[in-house]
C-alpha cells in the first residue's frame, strides 16, 4: 500500500457505513466532556504556572476564550438527536477532523507562545503539559482514527519540532520520545479502530438479519392469521383484533359490538351440488360481507359457514337490531353460481360489550350464545345477548352441575303421552318423555335438563338410563302398543351410544315392532350423511324411524325423501292456527298429502281442542298426540290408562 492511500484510508469517513458513522458520533458525545476536561485542567495548572510571567492574554484570555469554545461545543454535540438524518452526521464527523486540527494547532501555538516565558521548571510542566494532553487526546478519539491522527499530526509533531529547536539534547530527545511513543500509540489505535470498524459491521448486519427475519415472521404471522379461501382474516386473526381492540390503552371499548354469524342453508348447497360449489359460494358471501359492510367493520371467516364480526364503538347505530336485520337481509339476496342461484340466510348472534370486565371470550361466548338462540327459537334473524340470555345461562349452569352430581338413577323418571289412532279410535302407542326431580331444583323441565346434558357432555348417560327404564315399562304394556322414544342429536352422532342402546334393546326381549326412535330435524341436518347412516343400521334392527318437529327445522323436501322414515310428527306450531287460519289449514293439508305419497305416517302433535281434532279428521289425518286425549302420565297410570282404552274398545265392538 503506498503512502498517498494509505493517508487516504486512515483518514476516510466511509459513506456506506451509515452505522460506523451513528456509534463515532454517539461514542464522541460521550468522549468530549472527558477529553475537554483533560485539556482544561492542564490549561488552567500551565496558567497558574505561567501566571504573572507570561503576558496576560497567554494565561487569562486565551485559555478563558478556548474554555468557552470547549463548552459551547459540549453544547452543540449534546444536541445530536439520536435520529439525525446520516448527511448531518458525516458533516459532524468531517468537522471533528477539522475541530481537531484547529485547536490542535491553537494548543501548539498557545503552549509555543508560552515556552520563552518559563523557566526550566516551567518548560519541564509545559512538555509535560504537551505529551499528557497529547496522549489523552489522542486515545479519546480512538473509535474515530482520521481525528486521533489529526490530532497526533497538529499536537505531538509541533511539539517535538519546539523541543527540537531549543537545542538541548535531553528536551530534544524528550520531544522525539513523545513523538515515538505517540506514533505507537496511532499504530495501536489503527489496529484497535480497524476492530471496532469490524464489530460494528457485524453488529449491522446481524440487525439487518434480525430485521429479515421479524420481517418473514410478520408475513408468517400475518399468512397464519389469514383465510385463504376467502382472504378474510381467520380465526386466530379474529380474536388477535378483538383482544387488540380490547387492551387498546385510552380507547374505551364500550359499545363495541362481536357477531357470529351463521349460514343457513349452506350445508344442503354444499352436499348437493359439491364443495367446489361451496366454496365459491363462501367466497362470494366474504365479498359481499367486505362490500356491503362499512371498512371500519372488521369480517372474519371463524371457520366452515361461520363468520366473525367486529363492529368499533359508534360502528352501528342506536338500534342495534335494525343493523342487524339489515345484515341478514343482505345475505338474503340470492347468488348467482354457475349454472344456477343459491338462495340462503343468515343467523347473526351478537354481544355488546358493556364495560362490566368482558374479555374477547365472553364476548364471544355471549355472541354464540346470541347465535344458538337465533338459530333455536327464531328461525334464523339477528339476536342480542341480553340480561335474559345471561340468566338463563346462570340457570342452566346450576342445572348442568346439579346433573353431575345428581343420582340419575334414583332422579331421572318416565311420563308416557297416548298416541291415539283416530280410525281404531284407539291408543296405538305412547312417547316416553323424561322427567327429573331434583332434591335441591325440584323439577325441571326436560327441555332444559336435556340441553344442559348435552352441553355438559352427559346425553349418551342420560339416554341410556332413560332407555333402560322405558324398556321396563313397555314390557308391562299389551303386545300391540308402540313406545317411542326420543334421541337427542348427540345420541345419533355417537355410533358407541347407540351400540349401547340396541344392546339393551335386544336383552329386553321386546320385538322389534314395538319400537320407533323419534328424532328432530335438527339432529338430522347436523350431519345428515352420518345421521342417515344410524337411521338405517335402526331401521335394520326393526325399529321405525319419526322425524320429530317436522317444520321447525332446515330439512327440505329431498331430505324428507332420502332418510329412512316411516313417521313424520307435525309440530303443534301447526296446529294453533287451525281454527281461525285457512292459510295454515293448507300447510296441514300439504304435509299430510305428502306423507300419503311418500308412504308414511303422519302424527300430528299438540291438539288440545274438540275443533283441531274435528278439522284433522275432515283432513283424513289418522294419529294424533295432545292434551285433548291424554297429558304425559306417570307409569303407573299407564297400564290402567291402557285398560281402560281396550274396555272402550270392547264397548264400542260389543255396541
Ligand atoms: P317433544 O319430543 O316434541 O315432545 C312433545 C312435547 O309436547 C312434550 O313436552 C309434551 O308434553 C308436549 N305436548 C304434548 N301434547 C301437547 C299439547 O297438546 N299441548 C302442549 N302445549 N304441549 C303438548 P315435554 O314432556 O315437556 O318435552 C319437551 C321436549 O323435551 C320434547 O319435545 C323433547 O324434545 C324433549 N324430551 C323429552 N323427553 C326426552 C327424552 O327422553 N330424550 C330426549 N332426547 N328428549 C326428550
Ligand atoms: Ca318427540
């Protein structure tokens, strides 16, 4: 390496080290006070030294105007910000270089001027003077050599060029003393700095490394959170905005408002036309969602038709429920698919937070909760959380802990409803329902203790011990009487519950005629390709299948046709209208021509009056079940109940 570039690079301020050049002034910042302080102290001991024998302005001005420049510049450096633009730093550092040749150059020319006006004493504290702060000076400026070699350059060289010219042979050799050792000391420092200039590289580029990989991580974080079939955020992406939106500090959550949205009738496009369809047709409602609902609305796909919304405070109206509403019918608009148009609904549960401590899962705990309702009592439509909902939850919490804790055996017991044959004019058979009697609860409707077993995963038990029991008392029953018995959609759905069931069934010895398992619409559209199965493997045994609360549910007229039935129960929803309303007649009289042409039974439930049985019968309906023949009876009244009926009988063929 020549001597030009090797100046060259020992006094460059590299451009393309922004970072070398943040940590030199960072690092001069912290320096300066020290390296002034340094210079001060010496300046102010040479000039009390110098006091009264050298002029003046060497020993007062001089070093008064060099303190004022030392602290305005402490003042100055102070003031780099941290985020100062990179072409201000290098004007800094290219003006340390120049700072340092100057008051390099004024100590030189200070401590030269005051030389003659020593004594041997006198020189003797001024070489001192000269090569301790000379030495400091220099390993001050170690993080930034071009200023430690500047320094060296207009400090060490002058001064052992002054001592030089005095003649003596001890002060010269003193003065080249220092300049060697100072020459040393830049050697040392060159060797440190190339060091430091390397550990700063490296400590760049393992930021820009950290930085690349937080950056694929957030596109990782960001890809998890995403639905890639509709592009909506998914469900982790969900509950990452509620929580976001609920630990935002000063922003107030109240009002702020979670759906769960649901689709209905999605499950039939789905089996019948294929998930390719389905999946189309999830995607076109995502757009319509994103479309139609304001941007401060956050949508979410939580998974299958389910759909997430977060609506910020202010995001909806005062009616809360009209939005709602407004939603629904969006989704009521019909799509247009290849080849044909999807009509279906939405179900949307909601909950608003209230600022009483709700958490994202209570929220959205509260919103399914809205959800379940909506689809249970409502027939789809928009449902708000409310305090009714969170007392009914209060209770059905007890309930579900009283049933873990509950003697079933001893508790849980049987009421039987005839089920009248209008053409015999004859009780043909009898549902079994389930009643329970608590010590602490008292009694408690089966609608309620049902729903709270199969939320606290004790159905199956429940089901199995009430079978058992029923088995008993039919057994009790002349031969041609029917028992029907009611199984909850987690029955149907638990292949081992129901292995369980037909095993009780054949030990009872009961034949096989005498049994029909009633189950719901709902239960069915759960998962109608599983539940069809069950319903077969049923049927095989012997048993007859009811499709319970037909009306009430989702199931479409191909369902009707594709499961193994051979009863259909109308809903007593049916019945009420009757009397006064044609339109409902006409419903009656659809559903009972339909089981005529599909071949199976019709038992129409829930007739309470002489003029809903009068009408029925004028519709050719043949079974029928309501409080107008029997209200549910205990066991014992049963087979009293059921002498009784063959006597009646007996009169009528006697007559
Ligand atoms: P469900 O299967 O629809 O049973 C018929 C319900 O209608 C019974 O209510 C019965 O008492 C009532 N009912 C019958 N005739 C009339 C009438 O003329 N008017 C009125 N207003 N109601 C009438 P219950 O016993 O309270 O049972 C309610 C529901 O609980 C049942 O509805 C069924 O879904 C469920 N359930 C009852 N027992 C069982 C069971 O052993 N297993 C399962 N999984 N569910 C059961
Ligand atoms: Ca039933």
């Amino acid at each position: 390496m020549s001597v030009t570039s090797y100046f060259r690079s020992a006094f460059a301020i590299p451009r393309d080290k922004p970072a070398l050049a943040r940590a030199q002034i960072d690092i001069f910042v912290r320096q300066l006070p020290i390296m002034y302080g340094i210079i001060f102290v010496s300046m102010a001991a040479i000039s009390v030294t110098y006091f009264q024998r050298a002029p003046v302005y060497l020993t007062i001005y001089v070093p008064a105007l060099l303190a004022i420049v030392m602290i305005w510049r402490i003042y100055l450096f102070r003031r780099v910000r941290e985020n100062a633009d990179i072409e201000s730093i290098y004007r800094r550092l290219r003006s340390i270089v120049i700072m340092a040749a100057l008051m390099g150059t004024v100590f030189s020319t200070w401590s030269i001027a005051l030389y003659p006006y020593g004594d041997q004493y006198g020189h003797g504290h001024l070489i001192f003077f000269m090569g301790i702060t000379s030495f400091g000076c220099i390993a001050s400026m170690m993080h930034f050599r071009p200023a430690a070699i500047t320094l060296f350059l207009f400090t060490l060289v002058p001064a052992c060029f002054l001592l030089q010219a005095t003649g003596q042979p001890v002060v010269m050799a003193v003065g080249l003393n220092m300049l060697l050792v100072g020459g040393f000391i830049i050697v040392a420092i060159s060797s440190f700095y190339d060091k430091f200039v390397q550990s700063i590289d490296d400590q760049q580029a393992l930021i820009e490394k950290q930085a690349e990989t937080q950056k694929l991580s957030d596109i990782n974080s960001k890809l998890a959170s995403l639905d890639t079939l509709t592009d909506l955020p998914n469900r982790r992406g969900f509950f990452a905005e509620l929580e976001g939106k609920l630990s935002q500090k000063n922003a107030m959550p109240c009002g702020l408002v979670v759906g769960i949205m649901d689709l209905d009738g999605f499950k039939p496009i789905n089996d019948i036309y294929g998930h390719p369809m389905g999946d189309k047709l999830l995607i076109q409602v995502a757009q319509r969602l994103r479309d139609r609902l304001p941007q401060s609305v956050y949508v979410a796909r939580l998974g299958g038709d389910e759909f997430g919304l977060i609506f910020s405070p202010g995001a909806l109206s005062d009616n809360i429920m009209a939005d709602a509403e407004r939603i629904c019918a969006e989704l009521r608009v019909p799509f247009n698919m290849d080849g044909f148009v999807a009509q279906i609904t939405a179900s949307l549960g909601m909950s608003e937070h209230r600022c009483l401590n709700e958490t994202p899962e209570t929220l959205f705990e509260q919103a399914d909760y809205a959800l379940y309702h909506a689809k249970e009592f409502q027939n789809g439509g928009a449902v708000l959380f409310s305090d009714a909902h969170a007392e009914t939850i209060r209770q059905v919490n007890g309930i579900e802990k009283r049933l873990r804790d509950a003697d079933l055996e001893e508790e849980l017991f049987l009421a039987f409803q005839p089920i009248v044959d209008l053409q015999s004019n004859r009780v043909c058979g009898l549902e079994v329902l389930a009643r329970w009697d608590n010590p602490v609860l008292g009694s408690i409707p089966p609608s309620t203790f049902i729903r709270a077993a199969e939320r606290a995963g004790m159905i199956n038990q429940l089901t199995e011990i009430l079978f058992r029991k029923a088995l008993t008392a039919a057994q009790t029953w002349p031969d041609d009487i029917v028992m029907s018995f009611n199984l909850s959609p987690y029955d149907i759905g638990a292949p081992e519950c129901m292995l369980k069931l037909i095993g009780l069934f054949e030990k009872s010895g009961l034949s096989a005629k005498r049994l029909v398992f009633e189950v719901t619409e709902t239960a069915v559209m759960l998962d109608f390709g599983r539940a069809c199965d069950t319903l077969q493997n049923l049927k095989t045994m012997g048993a007859a299948i009811a499709l319970d609360d037909f009306g009430t549910g989702y199931s479409s007229l191909s369902h009707v046709r594709q499961l193994p039935l051979d009863r259909l129960k109308v809903d007593r929803s049916f019945v009420n209208g009757l009397e006064n309303d044609t339109a409902a007649r006409s419903v009656m009289q659809t559903i009972l021509d339909l089981c005529r042409n599909l071949d199976i039974e019709c038992i129409v439930e829930g007739v309470e009056t002489e003029r809903q049985l009068e009408i029925l019968t004028s519709m050719g309906c043949r079974y029928i079940q309501g409080y107008l023949f029997s209200r549910p009876m205990d066991a014992d009244l049963v087979v009293k109940y059921l002498e009784a009926d063959r006597s009646k009988l007996v009169d009528v063929v006697t007559l």
